[in-house]
C-alpha cells in the first residue's frame, strides 16, 4: 500500500519537491492540531502481536520437527514446503518489525514531517508487499499437499488440490509482480518519490482484491476436504476428529476476513501510516494461524502417544484396545507404503513376542494393514482401522 496520501492539488506527485522540513505529510482533520513531538502510535499493536505468534511459530514447528525427526523419520513434500513456510512468516514478521522501529509507521500522517522521510522505510514497505503474496502461497501449497497426502485415492480431490496450487500461485506471484512495477523508483526516482505517484498508489486498489482473494481461496481450503472426510469408511467419531482436525483452517479464514476488513479501510483513507498497523496486525495473525494448521497433525500424534486420556479418546472401542498399534493423525501425512510399512513392523514384531491368540490376533491386524492396491482405500480409512494402546 502506497503510505502517502494522494492529493490532486499537486501536479507532479503527492508533495511538492523539495517540500519545507516541517511541512506535515498531510493536513489534519478540522480541530486537530499536529503533533510532532509527542504523537500518538498505535505500533505497539503490532509488537505485541508479534510477540505472541513468533514463539508460538516456533512451538508448534518445533512439535512438528520433533515428530518428523523422532516419532516418523519419512520426509514428503509437504514436510519440506512446511519448514519454507514457517522460515518465510518469521523472516516477514522481522521485517515487519524493522520498519517499526523507524518510527515513521504507526503515526497519524499529520504528525509527520517531511524531514522525518528517508527511504528505507518505503524500501522496507515495498520488500513486505513484494513478497506476502509468495509466502502467503507457500503456506497454502503445504495444505494442499497435506490433502493430497491423505485423500491420495481420491482422484477428484487431487483435481482440485492442483487446481488450487496453480490457480494462487499464478496470483499470488503476479502481486509480487504488480508491487514491483508499480511502487518500485524508476530513472531518478528516489522511494520516497516513487510511493507518491499515482501509480503506486493503484496497489490499495490491489490490495484490496487479494484480500478478497484470500477469502475465497481459505474458503476453498476449507470446503474441499469435506465431502472426501464424510465418504470415508470410519466410524462417526472418527470423522467428526477428521474434521475437527481441518476446521482449525476457520482460524486462518477468519483472520483473512479481517485482513480484507483492514484493507478496505487503507484503500478509503488518507492517514495510511495509521490505518496500515491494524492490516500488519491481521496479516501476522493470518500466516501464525496457517503455519498452527499445518502442526495439527503432529498435535494429534504426540497427544495419542504421551497424553492417556488423548489417546483413549481417539482410540476403538474397549473390545479392540488389546491391540499394540500406534496410528495416528499424523500417519495420514505420510506415504502410503511408509505408514503401511512402519504399521506391519509393529505388527510383526508382536506377534513373535505372542503365541496362540495373541499371534493370531497380530496377524489379521498385520492383514488389514497390508497395502491396499484398491483405489478407494485412502490413509484416513487406515486409521479408523488400526486400534491403538498408548505406550508411555
């Protein structure tokens, strides 16, 4: 978003050039006089927020590391698209941070003066909006792969997986593009310079059509697993779990809400430094909320193996609890032939320890494990199937 207020008085630009040093970037509302000294921030939003979601960001990636490396060793595209996306949002937010602590955004743009501008900050600017359509993308993409991984089977979801994977990144690569071009300084333009012109202040419009973006496409993340949880062969219990599983996706959807909220407010305003904080703040929730999603999956493992209570709740009935068998949420993320593998190793190896029933029993659990070449056996089936007994 262009920072500067655009003012039709002025032929060439935003400001005359050179401006007087205490020249106010804007004139303030009637009755409202300037204050250089001691004004007013709302930034300190922004700081806290991001004082919150940082370590939470590292918690829940740390989780999904340690499960990765600990509990399920296997790698799939999804793991490596996750460990970009939660590198890229805490670059974003350090960033974000940076052009705070120059002091020039969080201010009512009447208490600004022109001696205050330097271009760092605009470069700052254009490096944030440059590179959210990107890093938004990747996050996306690590859901998507994350339903390609579970529904595998599912030849129409993966339809719709790759449609969703080309349809944002066309878009969100093209905001990258646009911001470039149009806020970037051009011949002998310093930043300050280029954010004043018209053209750059054409991307609030833009803003606001990838705020509506957003909605639209965490909508489509949250929609397109629906149908293929409900058509699995699980117990009731077991689907609503599924689904309470991807409607942790509501908390990313309703921070894009609020995004497309803020940036109509940018887009109708003049005192962009100001409104511009609340935005920040809703893009930080956003991507913290997306980065928490994709970690539910090993939320759920690491609950089943360590927490009783946790596991009992998501385990079969009493009658089946003999059974050794440790699936997960967590297993879903995997290949098919690696959770199968690990499954029937586990199998095996109870039942060389038990003869009689207990051999018996391993085995059939060993068959109902075994690869299933049907197409309409998906990993999510696997785990209505496979019992559990929590090992401390």
């Amino acid at each position: 978003m262009a920072p500067l207020a655009a003012d039709s008085s002025v032929p060439n630009g935003f400001f005359p050039f050179p401006p007087p040093a205490n020249m106010p970037l804007a004139a303030p509302p009637p009755g409202v006089t300037p204050n250089f000294d001691h004004p007013a921030s709302n930034a300190w939003h922004v700081d806290v927020t991001a004082a919150v979601c940082i370590p939470l960001i590292v918690l829940f990636s740390s989780l999904r590391l340690y499960t990765q490396y600990r509990l399920y060793p296997s790698r799939t595209i999804a793991d490596y698209t996750f460990m970009l996306a939660a590198a890229w949002t805490i670059i974003y937010i350090g960033i974000l941070l940076a052009l705070l602590d120059k002091g020039l955004f969080g201010r009512h743009i009447w208490d600004l003066k022109m001696e205050d501008l330097t271009n760092a900050p605009f470069l700052m600017v254009l490096i944030l909006e440059a590179i959210y359509g990107p890093f938004v993308w990747i996050i996306k993409v690590s859901l998507f792969c994350l339903y390609r991984q579970i529904f595998a089977p599912k030849q129409y979801l993966l339809y719709l997986v790759w449609a969703g994977i080309i349809v944002t990144g066309v878009f969100y690569w093209s905001t990258l593009v646009a911001a470039v071009a149009l806020c970037a300084p051009r011949g002998n333009e310093t930043y300050i310079m280029a954010f004043a012109t018209a053209r750059c202040g054409e991307t609030k419009g833009l803003a606001v059509v990838s705020g509506v973006f957003n909605v639209l496409s965490d909508l489509y993340l949250l929609v397109i697993p629906i149908p293929a949880t409900l058509a699995l062969h699980l117990p009731r219990r077991k689907k609503i779990a599924l689904l309470f599983l991807f409607a942790t996706g509501v908390l990313a959807f309703n921070a894009s809400c609020l995004g497309l909220h803020y940036r109509i407010q940018v887009n109708r305003s003049l005192d962009d430094t100001w409104k511009i904080m609340p935005l920040y703040l809703a893009i930080i929730i956003e991507m913290t909320a997306g980065i928490a999603v994709l970690c539910m999956p090993a939320m759920a493992a690491l609950s089943r193996r360590y927490t009783p209570a946790v596991t009992a709740y998501f385990s079969r009935n009493n009658d089946d609890s003999n059974d050794n068998e440790h699936s997960t949420f967590y297993e879903m993320a995997k290949p098919r032939n690696v959770a199968n593998s690990s499954n029937a190793r586990k199998v095996e190896a109870q039942s060389s320890n038990n003869y009689g029933h207990t051999a018996t029993s391993s085995s059939e659990s060993a068959n109902e494990l075994r690869p299933n070449t049907s197409d309409s056996v998906t990993l999510a089936e696997k785990l209505g199937r496979a019992s559990t007994s929590p090992k401390m």
